[in-house]
C-alpha cells in the first residue's frame, strides 16, 4: 500500500533516530544487560523523574581533603590583603585630593571648637564676653573657605601672575609696620598694623605666602630656560629677596616667623637641586646668624633654657613651658571633656594661640592629640604626594613649599609644647586663634587642592563622577529593549 508506506516512512525514522541517541547515552554496563535491563529500569527512572532528585555535588577542594576539618587561614594573607587594599586606596588618582580637602576643614573646625573653648576665660578676664575670640576666629575661618574655595579654582597661571603684587604689596605693608604711629607692638613684637576696631593684621604672615608663590614662580622660569645648573641663578634674587623679607622681620623682633620663612627658603632650594655644599653654605650662614640673635637677646637665651624643664625655675622664667607640660600630664587617654581644662584659668600663658595644644591635650587626652597629629600627617603626606608626581616645575616648588612651611611650623608649635623645642612664639597652622595666621594658611591649602586637581588622573576621574557625564555613561551602557521583551 503506498499511501501507507509513505505515512509510516517518517515515523519509522524518527524512531530510528531516538533509538540511536538512546543507545548512545546508554552507559556501557546497560549495554551489556540484554534486552530486559531497560524494562527493569523503566519504573526507577520514572519515580526518578517524577521526584526531581539529581546526583548530590560533588565538593570542590582547593588543595585540601574533603573529609578532614578546613585548614585554618594563614594570617598572613589576611594581612597581605588589607595591605593590597590599602595599597591601592593609597594609589587612586584622587587620594591627595581628598586627603587635602578633609584634613585641612577637619583641622580648621577642630580648631574652632578649641579656640571656644580656651579663650572663655582670658576673654572674661579682659572684660569681653565668653565669645569674643571665637566670633573673631569663626569671622575669619568663613573669609579663609571663601579664599580657599577661590584658589582652589584658580589656574596655576593666575597663581603665577598673582605672586609678584602679593610680594610688593606683602613688603610694602612689613615697611609700614616699622613707621612710628602706624604699627603696633604685641607681645614685644612690633609686627602688627592697626585696622580698627578689634581688628589688627600682622604682615609677616602673608610674606611665607609671597615667598612660596614668587620663588615657585622664579625657579619655574629658570629651570624652563636651563640656568638652575649655575649657583648663581640658583641663589640669585631668590636668597637675597628671601633676606630682605627676613631682615624687615627682625626688626620687630619676631624670630619665630623668620624660622618658619628661612625653612620655605630651604624648602625650595632643596627641590630646585641645590648642591650639597652650596646648600650646607646657605645653611650654615643662616645658623651663625641665628646663632648671634638668639646669644645677644637675654629672653631668647632664657627659653632656649627651657628646653625639658619641669620646674618653673628662677623667676618662673620656665613657667609657660612647665605649665604647657601639666596640661598634657593631665589630660591621661581621653582627657577631662571640652570646657574641663585647669590650666585655661589663668595658669597657662596664651592658651588659645601658642600652647591650644597643651589645652587639647588636657580637654581631650592622648587621643585628641594623636588624632591632630595624623591629620597633620595626613595633609603634609598629600603635598609630598603632589610635588612628586607632578611635571611641571611651578606646582612642584609651590606644592612643595607650602608643605613645608605648614609642616614645620606645626613641628616646632608642638615641639615646644612638648618641651623639645624652645619656645618660638609660632601658632599651630589652622588651629590656634589668629586671623592674620589663618587666612594665607587657608589660601595656601587651597593651592595644594588646585594642583591635586590638575593631575590628570585626578582630571578623569573627577570629569567621571560629574552627574551629567555619569548620566550619559550609563546611558550609552543600556541597550533599548523591545516593548514585549522583560
């Protein structure tokens, strides 16, 4: 029958075809049961089917047996991957950025809150209210964001266009305070200009800014025109403006600043190449002066005395060193809490500007002060960070320059808190009470955060994290479905 044989044609090789593939996949030892394996497997197979049980995995091992208890975990390689990550925390092109930025406000606001609460009583003593210095301080911590905000959007060629009137009009105000009747005397320094009102401005402050960014500007220009090699392009006008600056400082008797300025000096004839014996010279030249000032001023000698002393001496002549060092006894792990210092009630010279520190260190212990150092720490380790990967010369010697100047003068403030260092009369950058002292600090900062933004990673990653080009980027990632498609 044809009609027949030609319906019955496809399905005879479609059984042919399943009965291939059956006996392919039919393991050899049911091969080799006969015809009557398959009947006898028919109903295990199908409750196998009907339950849904599947072969149990088999445990996977990484170099140990299965049947014995897991190896513990060298403590090693937890402690290689924490370093790993932190290598590579400390590695992402934005890491000086932020470390700038949030140690410099955190020192700033930390700085606040102490100076409220050191100067309550010396502000009560002078007849003022509890406020006074903190309303001042707080006045010129918001001026100092809003220049640091400014010099953080800066270009580095505006920076550099903007050295040589900071210089002029830096070294013109440092003359005036030398005119009988215009400047004023603190504290036996005469380096003080009367605004008035409660406002004074100390000039000297502003010329470590004028020094960092006109000799940064002086030596780029140098160096891209190959006379750094020659030590008379090297120190020449850059020593002799630096002296100048030095000597109108001197005048009022104010060595502290000078310190923290032959430092900057230091600083960047250190990052120009200076050679070892043209920079032992200039070293020891500096010394030998400093050497005759401090030897020919009685009141120098006498804290140079100082040095380690736990008794007032003679005339107390020891007594705001000794006092600094009993604050910091006192204070032990955490301190005695914000308001509770002893010292801040008329035992403790100049608590809120020179020695805030022994103050912090009595309100909030070993703590407190350990974290001011780190974070200290921190902003001086993210301008090293950006003098040393950047390529172009200006920003390598700014950078570089502001970094030491805020870096050393927190060493000698907290030195001399501490006893190792004689008194210099210098304020803890960004912390103690002192507009002239903040605003160039905070406009300084900002300089830092300007060249740790024009790094060109930093650039990138920055350009990425804007909402506009993280919205297209993800649009670009999202393919269009099809309306029915889920």
């Amino acid at each position: 029958m044809p009609a027949e044989e030609s319906s019955a044609g496809p399905r005879g090789g479609r059984s042919r075809a399943t009965t291939a593939i059956s006996r392919a996949l039919t393991p050899p030892l049911l091969a080799g049961a006969g015809a009557g394996a398959p009947a006898a497997l028919g109903p295990a197979l199908r409750v196998r089917a009907a339950t849904g049980s599947r072969r149990p995995p088999v445990p996977r091992s990484k170099g140990r047996s299965t049947g014995g208890p897991r190896a513990p975990r060298s403590p090693r390689g937890g402690v290689r991957r924490i370093h790993e990550r932190v290598r590579r925390a400390w590695d992402r092109p934005l890491t000086a950025y932020y470390l700038i930025l949030g140690a410099g406000l955190l020192i700033t606001v930390l700085g606040l809150v102490m100076v409220y609460s050191a100067s309550m009583i010396k502000a009560l003593e002078l007849d003022k209210p509890g406020t006074y210095f903190f309303r001042k301080q707080f006045l010129a911590a918001v001026i100092g964001a809003g220049l640091m905000a400014l010099a953080a959007r800066m270009p580095a060629k505006l920076h550099r266009a903007f050295a040589y009137p900071l210089l002029m009009g830096t070294v013109f105000l440092m003359v005036l305070v030398q005119v009988p009747g215009i400047g004023m005397s603190v504290n036996g320094n005469q380096n003080w200009l009367y605004l008035g009102g409660p406002f004074q401005l100390q000039p000297s402050e502003f010329g470590k800014l004028a020094l960092v960014l006109w000799g940064a500007d002086l030596l780029a220009r140098k160096q891209d025109k190959r006379l750094l090699t020659q030590w008379k392009h090297l120190l020449v006008p850059l020593v002799p403006v630096a002296f100048m600056l030095l000597g109108l400082i001197m005048l009022g008797g104010d060595m502290g600043t000078a310190i923290i300025l032959t430092a900057i000096l230091f600083g960047l004839l250190w990052l120009a190449g200076a050679p070892t014996r043209l920079f032992g010279g200039v070293l020891g030249f500096a010394a030998l002066i400093a050497f005759v000032l401090i030897k020919t001023s009685p009141n120098r000698m006498s804290r140079l005395a100082c040095i380690g002393a736990s008794e007032p001496g003679p005339g107390d002549s020891c007594w705001q060193a000794v006092h600094g060092i009993y604050a910091l006894a006192s204070g032990g792990w955490f301190g005695s809490g914000l308001g509770a210092s002893v010292e801040k009630w008329g035992q403790l010279p100049e608590p809120h500007t020179d020695f805030i520190f022994a103050i912090t260190g009595e309100e909030l212990g070993l703590a407190g002060t350990l974290s001011v150092l780190a974070l200290f720490a921190a902003l001086g380790y993210a301008g090293i960070r950006v003098a040393g990967r950047t390529e172009d010369p200006f920003v390598r010697y700014a950078a570089g320059g502001v970094t030491t100047w805020i870096t050393v003068q927190a060493v000698i403030n907290i030195g001399a808190v501490l006893g190792l260092l004689p008194i210099a009369g210098v304020p803890l950058p960004l912390f103690s009470y002192g507009g002239s002292a903040l605003l160039p600090t905070m406009f300084a900062v900002g300089l830092l955060i300007a060249f740790a933004r024009d790094d060109p990673a930093a650039k990138a990653a920055l350009a990425v994290r804007r909402p506009g080009v993280r919205w297209k980027t993800m649009r670009r990632r999202v393919k269009k479905r099809p309306s029915g498609e889920r």
